[in-house]
C-alpha cells in the first residue's frame, strides 16, 4: 500500500469517526429537547459545508488533476467515489419507492443497474484506460477519425447528462424543500450552490475527493433507519435477510384489503369518474361549455346560500382551473381519465412476478421488465460519467479492480432498497390504511405540502382506503422514519443522505457537461492553441450555465427521478454502447458506420420517448409492442448496432494507424502507436 493510500485511509476514517460522532450528539440532543426544525437544518448546512470545504481544498489549476484527478486514485478510493457517482438521487430515493409500488417488477432496475458493471469490466474500463486522454468523445475522435464523430459523441454526451443532471437537481430540491421548509423553486437553487461549490474551483480533484466523503454519508444514511426498522419488526438488525418474514405477513394484509368492502367502494367510485372524463372528452367542445355553466351556477347558488368560505373558495379555484380550449380540456381530462382508471384497479400484489389480468398483460409486463434490464445493463456500460472514472486511477490493473470495489460498495445499498419497501409497505397497510381522516399522522400532512402525497375520501366514509392515498415514489424512502415513527434525527440523516446521492451524482454529471464543452468543443474544435488557462475559465462558465439551465427544468418537474434517469440510460446506451465496443473489439467499424449507428440510434430512441411520453405529448397508444418509453434505448442498441455493422463493409476500412490503435488497446505489451491524436 503506498503512503499516499495510508494517509487517505486515515483521513477518512477520522472523518467517519466524527460524522457517526456528530449523529450521536443531533440524537442526545433531540432527547434534550432539540427542535425537528433545528435538526433539519444543521445536517443539510453542515454536511454542504462539509463538501464545499473539501472542494476548496482541493482546488486546482493542473489540466490533468482538473479532468483525471491527476490519475492517482487508488482503486478502493475511486469505488466509493464511484459508487457515490453512479448512486443517485433515483437510486437512493427512487428505488425503494419504485420496489414499493411495482415489487417484483421493479427489481429490474436492482438487476440491471448491478448487471451492468459487469459489461464494464468486461467491455469497456480497462481498455478505456489504457487509451488514456480525458473523455468519451476523445475516444471517439481517436479511433472514428476526426472530430465528426466527436461532435456526435458531444451532442449525446451532453444530452444524456443533462437528463439525468435534471433528475439530481430535482431531488436536491426535493430534499431541502421538506427539510428547510422553503418552496421547492428555492430548495433547487440552494442545492445548486452545494453542487457548484464542489466542482467548480478543483475539477475532477475535487469532485473525486469530495464524492468519497458523500458515499460515506449516504451509505451510512441509507443503512441506520433500515436496521432499526428490522430490529422493531422482526427482533434481528438484519434487514437483508429478514424482510421475507415481513413480506409474507404484506402478502396477507393485501389479501385483506382486495376484498374490504369500502376499498372496493373506493374503486369502484374511481371507475365512475373515469367513465365521466371519458363521456366529456367524446362530448367535447359542448362539455366544456357544459361544465363551465355548472360551476358559475354553483358559485352563483353558494354565494346567495351564504356557503363557507371554504366550499366557496374551492369552487372558484375549480373554476379557475377549468381548461380554457377544447384542445387543453382533452390532454387534462385525458390525464385525469387515465389517473382514475388507474386507481380504479387493485395494484399488483407486491411478490407477483409480471402480473396482469390477462395473458397479454402478463406477457407485456414481462416484456417491460425485460426491455428494462437491457436498457440498464446496457446503459450503464455507456454513461459517459460513469466511464470517464476509470480515467482517474493509476492504471489498467487499478482500474479493473476498480470495478470490483464499485460493485461492493453499490450492493451494500442495491441488496437493501428491496427491504426499506417491504418495511415500508407494512407500515403503510397496517398502521395508516383504515385510519380516520381526521387522525392521520403528521407526515402525510408534511409530504402533502411538498406535493408528494394526496388524499381524497371518494366514498365519502372518513376513512382512508389504500385506493384514496397517493403517494409519488420519490417520497418513500425520504418519509420511512417519519411513516415508522422512528426519532426525528434519522429523517435528518435520511434527508442528508438523499442530498449526498444527488450531489455526488450532480457534480459528475456537471464535470461531464462542462468538460465535454470545454475540452472537446472548444479546445480539441474551435481552439486547439488555446492555453490551460482559457481552457479552465471555459469549463468553469460552462460549468455556471449547464447548472443554471438544468435547475430551470428541473423547476418544471417533468416526470419522477427515476423516469428521468431512465430516460438517459436508454440515451446512453443508443448512442454510446455500439460505437464503443465495436470500436474496441472489431478493426472494421469505421468513421461513416459509427456516426452513422450513433445518430440512428439515438434518433430512434428520442423519436420512441416522444411518441409515447405524455409529458412530450404523446401515448402508450403509439407505443410498439407495449413497450414503455423509459426503455426506449432497447429499438436504438439493436439498431445502432446492425447500421454501424452494415455501413462500415459498405465503405471502405479504416486506415492501418487506426487498426493499430485498436490492437493498443486491446493487448498489452504493445507500443504506442502514433496517430494525430496521441495517446496519454
């Protein structure tokens, strides 16, 4: 072990020591009389200004620390920095909440996320070492000849990043609007403060350095309630193990609840008014007239009645939000018909493998969950952010073993997301469903500000029925010591480990955007006599401005964490995963077939996101073979595949020097071979 490894080790372990010693002293002093709000507040300052400190400390003016971390992570050090990359906001607070809802289907994501280190070790890290340099697009510069399909491979880069950077804002800010009681537009900007204070002045430095520090937040963040949760439920802290004891006993409250008469009152309620929308879409434009008149001739009726105010302001806001067009009437009443119908239906039963009520149904989900491991898998081998890590470490050999320590240190978390949504589930069933509305607890009250829970009593009964509680994915792991009435010191710790995920994942994905800008288009395009300085000051502008916009759209709340993120793996996998490894494994793949399969690809891809999103405007009804858009990329790899195949025998091969690239990299022992680019 070398000395630089020795002192990093103690470092960090005189800084585990302090936090879980900082925890102690927030939880004696919650038993003292501490306030929640208080409590709220110092973990998610402090822990920021934990990261903002490293940051600066580790700033620099060196291009190769800035963009490698000067390529002297040793390998346990670049899997926990790596693990903290790659376990975003949807991993830590999406994945529990999406096992929650969907259960076994929606082990996909466990399967495929997990599955996909594998094809980098195998495929992709050590050879991307060794061709040395900084990013993916210089890759693809090196061996598809020249900057056409570096441009492409920008263009991708960029977008898949964004994508997935507009997911971690969005669960920064998630996070500090709960837990800093501020609007969730205010909550994003003072996240991206934390963000750009981490990478902004040292680079890849900084962002390595400060990336171990967060997964050691997060981990510890994700695993404490957990454990108490398994401890309370089954009398042993091992979570992993015991929660098929629980799941059996979720099995039969389901049982339960799909015969109680008042939740089937509660469904059937949601069916008649999705046959309602359904009538006033056929009807339109007259059913908007219609509804319109109603609602002036009620306001009108409770105003002379001297109606309560409340029933009055209820009124008119319904009036207010009544679409002013029959085109915006039909995509509303189009949304809320297909909520309803939703919640008319009994949800799967938490152990079914692909359920369905009929044989085609079961077939498609099957289908779904296997397009969705592909598109993962895949996805994961190709994530620009992901790959530029092994850059970093000191070689080959480090860089494989990198790998493994990046597996190690995401299955602590991967093999217990399944057990926080058992646990999760029977607090729910057991201890809130059935409950009176008038004694619901707090925290359904407190999500409900941020927009992440709604109840409605449909049947009319005071009773909360499963099919009248709403709750979106993202607020399950965040609200499970709230929903298991564990102290308010583990929601902190939750909450500050939610915004490690988001932030660690936030600052690579920034350093990604901002070095493909910087050093791809400006320097290796546009300026290559351009001095280190210049091309430093452009990576940090671009930098501001990439995390600006994402926060703008972000803002806009575009679907859930995990849907976004899914949406830049399939992205990443159409665009990237072809190209890469054909150029890697076969001589033949040239410039025209790789910018040919990139484009292709991921035009396909965005082309299927569109049609079948709602939020572009689009339908499961143009969807091909019941496929949902989150796996969009599983038409794109094919595709890129066979276009990059056929193109390149239809021109002619690649020149000798590029050949010998690829040999370089693909066998050691072999020189260096002298093309243009040059190889680090």
């Amino acid at each position: 072990m070398s000395a630089f490894s020795r002192q990093l080790r103690r470092y960090y372990g005189w800084y585990t020591g302090t936090f879980l010693f900082f925890v102690v002293m927030l939880a004696i002093g919650e038993q003292l009389g501490l306030s929640q709000h208080l409590i709220g507040h110092v973990f998610l300052f402090v822990t920021i200004a934990i990261y903002a400190s490293i940051g600066v400390m580790s700033r620099t003016t060196d291009v190769s620390e800035y963009y490698v971390a000067g390529r002297r992570v040793p390998a346990v050090f670049n899997g926990m920095a790596t693990a903290a990359d790659w376990m975003s906001a949807a991993s830590y607070i999406g994945l529990a909440g999406t096992l929650y809802f969907s259960g076994f289907e929606g082990l996909a994501f466990v399967t495929g996320w997990t599955g996909g280190f594998v094809l980098v070790a195998l495929l992709l890290a050590p050879y991307l070492r060794k061709f040395g340099q900084y990013t993916i697009p210089d890759f693809l510069g090196a061996r598809y000849q020249g900057n056409v399909a570096r441009l492409v491979g920008l263009g991708a880069t960029v977008l898949a990043s964004f994508v997935y950077l507009v997911a971690q804002i969005y669960g920064v800010g998630l996070v500090t609007s709960r837990f800093v009681s501020v609007e969730f537009e205010i909550g994003l900007f003072i996240g991206l403060a934390g963000i750009l204070v981490c990478s902004f002045l040292g680079g890849m430095r900084a962002v390595t350095w400060t990336q171990v520090a967060q997964y050691v937040i997060l981990i510890i963040a994700y695993l404490v309630p957990v454990v108490i949760l398994s401890y309370k439920l089954t009398g042993v802290p091992v979570p992993q193990i015991m929660y098929g004891t629980v799941l059996s006993q979720v099995t039969e409250r389901e049982a339960e609840l799909l015969v109680d008469p008042g939740e089937v009152e509660a469904r059937k309620q949601y069916r008649y008014r999705s046959q309602d929308y359904a009538s006033k879409i056929a009807d339109l434009p007259g059913s908007l007239d219609a509804e319109r008149r109603s609602l002036i001739e009620r306001l009108n009726i409770m105003r002379l009645e001297n109606a309560s105010a409340r029933e009055i302001a209820a009124t008119e806001r319904s009036l207010r939000d009544l679409p002013r067009t029959p085109e915006e009437a039909r995509v509303q009443w189009n949304k809320a018909q297909a909520e309803s119908l939703e919640r008319s239906r009994a949800p799967p039963r938490h152990a079914d493998a692909h359920p369905g009520r009929t044989p085609q149904e079961r077939t498609a989900s099957r289908n779904n969950f296997l397009a969705l491991v592909f598109v993962l898998m895949v996805g994961t081998a190709a994530l620009p952010h992901i790959l530029m890590r092994y850059y970093t470490t000191p070689g080959v050999v480090e860089a494989r073993r990198s790998v493994f320590w990046s597996l190690f240190f995401i299955f602590l978390l991967y093999v217990t997301a399944p057990a926080y949504a058992v646990f999760a589930k029977w607090e729910v069933y057991n201890n809130v469903i059935g409950s009176s509305l008038s004694i619901l607890p707090d925290w359904v009250a407190s999500w409900g500000k941020v927009g992440l829970v709604h109840i409605e009593d449909i049947n009319g009964d005071g009773i909360l029925q499963l099919a009248e509680l709403t709750m979106n994915t993202d607020v399950i792991m965040l609200a499970t010591p709230e929903i298991a009435g564990l102290p308010y010191v583990v929601t902190g710790l939750v909450a500050a480990g939610g915004l490690a995920a988001a932030l660690s994942t936030a600052d690579g994905l920034l350093l990604t955007i901002s070095n493909a800008l910087s050093h791809d288009l400006y320097y290796k395009v546009i300026n290559p006599a351009a001095s280190t300085h210049r091309r430093l000051v452009i990576s940090k502008s671009q930098l501001l401005v990439v995390a600006v916009v994402a926060a703008w759209v972000a803002s806009l709340r575009p679907d859930n964490i995990l849907f976004m993120v899914g949406l830049a793996f399939s992205i990443g996998a159409a665009s990237f995963f072809p190209a890469l490894v054909l150029g890697i494994f076969w001589k033949r793949a040239n410039r025209p077939g790789a910018v040919a399969g990139m484009l292709i690809g991921l035009g396909v891809t965005l082309y299927y996101v569109v049609r079948t999103h709602p939020f572009f405007g689009g339908s499961m009804a143009n969807a091909w073979f019941e496929i949902n858009p989150i796996s969009a990329g599983v038409f794109g790899v094919p595709l890129g595949f066979a276009v990059i195949v056929i193109v390149s025998l239809l021109t002619p091969p690649p020149p000798k020097e590029i050949q010998d690239l690829v040999d370089y990299v693909r066998y050691p022992q072999l020189p260096n071979p002298d093309t243009s680019e040059g190889r680090a």
